[in-house]
C-alpha cells in the first residue's frame, strides 16, 4: 500500500455513520486551516448532472491556449486520486509530495473530527490552489450543489449549471425540481451564470434563483446557442456569430458543452479571440468519456479490427447521449455493437439499459475491481434483460472479451465494443490497457 492510499484510507474512516448534506464541517475545518478559500485564484464554479467534465475541460483547454494557468477540481479519479487536483502551477496533477503534504495539514487540523471524506479531500484541494498560483480556479460541484462542500466560495467569476437529469435521489430528491433547486444554488448574489439546455421545469427552477440572486442568467437556445454546420461549430449570442472548428471531443452533444464553456468564459470576462478559442477546442480532451481505445494490452484481448470505445456515463440521460453517438457511428459505419457493463448499486440500471434497446446486439455484465458498491453481474443481467437487451453476466472482464472474441470468430465482422455504465469501471479498464489519464 502506497503512502496516499493509506492517507485515504485513514480519512473514510472519519466519514459519519450517515452522510447528512452540510457545509457546517467544512466550514469548521477550512477555520482550522486558515480559511485558503479566500486566498484561491478566482473561480468558475460547474454543476449539473452530465456534462460537467466536458465543459470543465472545454473552458481549460481554451483558457491554456490563452496562455492563462488553470487550477481545476474534478472528481471521480479514473485510476489516481492525484487526478482530481490539476495545478496551474505546473498544468499537471498534483504530484505525490504535494498532495501528501495537503492531505497530512487537513488530517491534522480535523483533529479526528467526523467529516466525510470528499469534504476533507476538498479541503486539501483549496490549500493547494490557494497556494499555489494560477490565474483562474475551474471548480466542479462533487454532488448537489447548495450544500457540496465546494459550495464554500462567495463571488465566483461565473456558476455554470450543465444538463440537469435524475441522479443521487437519495441526496438531491425525487424530483426534477428538487434535484434543480439543489444545484442552481451555486448562482450567488450579483455573479453572473450560465445554463445548458433544460427541460421546461428545470429552467424555471434556474430562472427563479438567477433571479432571487439578481444574476444575469445566459440560456441555451435563448441568450446564447451552438450548432454544427458543414462540418463546423457556430457560436452565436446577442453579438453576433462566431465560426470554430468542432471540438476534439467526440459526439454531437459535445457542440453544447463547447457552447456552454464559451458562453461561461464570456460571462467570466476571459473569452480570447477566435483563434485562440478554435485552437483550444483542437486540443480539448476529457479521459473516458467516449474515449476509443487504439492500443494497449486490454486492447489486445478484442478481436482482430475491433473499435473499442470506453465511457463512464452512469445514468439514464447519459446513456440517451452514448447511444445517440453509438446509432451516428453505426449509420456511418454500420458493425454489430456489443456492450460490457458494469455498475453502482445506487444507479439506475433498468433506465441506463432501455437506451440502447434495438442498438445493443448483446450485454455482458462484469464486475468492478475497484470498489465495492457494484452491483452482481447475475443482478445487473437481469436488468439488462427487463430493459429488452439479450444479457450474460460473467465473472471478469477478460471473460467477456473471450465471448465477444468467439462471437466475432462465429460471425465473421469485426465488432464494435462499448465499455460503459461506471467510472470505476473506465478506471479498471484504463489501469488494465495502460493508458492512464495524463
């Protein structure tokens, strides 16, 4: 065990008996600390259900092109910890000095205190940007929104709120509405904000704390829009038109993120020119999300000619955009789509599964190596099935390969893989192919 994981080990064992949504301990422990919240560079603050990685690392990767140093907070990791923390400082994760040094302070100043384990993780996070210099801190909510311990922050340059959908019920609640009014409570008092397309009651929940906090609320498909046109990316606001290449990140739902971002940094004050804009939208990326595989040992174990494509998009409005993608693919390039999945016990895999009803020639279900909140590969097959998907758990991932593999033999076509269902799956699959997030 390295000295990191044993440090993060030590801290779940602080985590209460029941997770209660506050800020209360984060706000006692960043006391403790010195309250680096108010030293950090300024901040865009991203919430939302889906989508908030893209457009985090949109809004980065058009930011460096800038020349600007960007502090950024995402999270899940995929494979390392230290990927949750990137550094204007050196524009790298934090390496294992520094993030030892921040988790052993916060360790200290908790003061074996209950905190749970994101909010202490976040706790060594503001110390290091605090510390560290950069010009802009990119800063993505963990979950929720008014009571995430991100939410720490007063006066963000810009809150931006990315697609909004059912996810974490048990915290967020069983509504649209209730998971809405959660995450537009990052909008504060005279900051400006931005928001993605959303369903009808999901605006008007934005639209009211936009307005309680008298914030200039930028719209998708109001404000501001995006849209491909003849092989390019169109910006367009109040002042006119912006024509960009289309970003580097695979899918026709990455043109709305890409507008989001841009509509953010607008907001922010930090929009560049143009051709700063398109270069960054060249050199975007974001491990994981429809990430196609091209090398590697895991790679090796696919049939010969295989496209291999990995995501760890875990809810029903996430699935609606990988099968999009999936059904563009195959009307370009039609091959027999094989699914391996695996997932969490508190997603929701019946409304993950129906999206690719009539897309998906088979499911095999695996389990994950990493954690031990997946569901049964025999649990999952069964909703795989009750969706209307042909489904076979298995006790690994290289036995599902074996299956796809002998599939491929019997037909003859090489296939198309998609991995998807959890982060933490993406995280094995990347650990095992080598190809770690850099």
């Amino acid at each position: 065990m390295d000295q990191i994981t044993a440090i993060l080990d030590r801290l779940l064992a602080l985590h209460p008996l029941q997770i209660d949504l506050s800020l209360d301990r984060m706000h006692r422990l960043l006391a403790a600390l010195g309250n680096p919240e108010r030293a950090m560079p300024p901040a865009i603050h991203v919430a939302g259900t889906n989508g908030k990685g893209s457009v985090t690392a949109t809004m980065r990767a058009i930011l460096e092109a800038d020349g600007k140093r960007c502090h950024v907070y995402t999270s899940p990791h995929l494979v390392r910890f230290n990927e949750r923390i990137r550094l204007g400082s050196t524009g790298e994760f934090v390496d294992d000095p520094r993030l030892i040094a921040a988790l052993d302070r916060c360790e200290r100043a908790n003061d074996g205190n209950p905190i749970t384990f994101f909010e202490i993780t976040t706790a060594a996070a503001l110390l290091l940007f605090a510390e560290e210099p950069a010009d802009v801190l990119l800063l993505e909510v963990g979950l929720g929104g008014r009571l995430d311990a991100t939410n720490v922050i007063d006066a963000p340059l810009v809150s931006v709120i990315t697609s909004i959908s059912h996810d974490h019920e048990k915290f967020l609640g069983n509504t649209l509405t209730e998971i809405a009014g959660e995450k537009a409570a990052i909008i504060k008092p005279g900051c400006p904000s931005v928001s993605a397309e959303q369903v009808d009651e999901v605006s008007r929940v934005i639209d009211r704390a936009a307005a309680r906090a008298k914030s200039q609320l930028g719209r998708f498909g109001q404000e501001f829009t995006a849209l491909a046109d003849n092989g390019r990316m169109v910006f367009q606001d109040d002042e006119g038109l912006i024509d960009l290449p289309l970003p580097h990140l695979p899918g026709a739902h990455q043109i709305g993120n890409a507008g989001l971002a841009i509509a953010a940094l607008k907001a922010a004050g930090l929009l560049p020119t143009p051709e700063v804009i398109a270069r960054g939208l060249r050199e975007v990326r974001w491990p994981g999300r429809l990430q196609l595989l091209r090398q590697g040992p895991l790679f090796e174990k696919c049939p010969a000619g295989a496209e291999v494509w990995v995501d760890g998009g875990h809810n029903p409005g996430a699935a609606l955009t990988i099968a999009a993608y999936m059904g563009e693919l195959e009307e370009k390039s039609p091959r027999p789509l094989y699914m391996i999945s695996a997932m969490l016990t508190t997603k929701d895999p019946i409304g993950f599964f129906r999206a690719f009803e009539g897309l998906v020639r088979h499911v095999g279900t695996v389990p994950i190596n990493s954690t031990n909140a997946a569901r049964d590969p025999f649990e999952l097959a069964d909703f795989a099935r009750t969706a209307g998907l042909e489904a076979t758990p298995f006790d690994s991932l290289d036995l599902a390969l074996a299956d796809i593999r002998a599939c491929a033999a019997r037909d003859g076509e090489p296939p198309r893989i998609l991995i998807c269902g959890s982060l933490y799956l993406v995280g094995d699959v990347l650990a095992a192919n080598g190809t770690l997030p850099r």
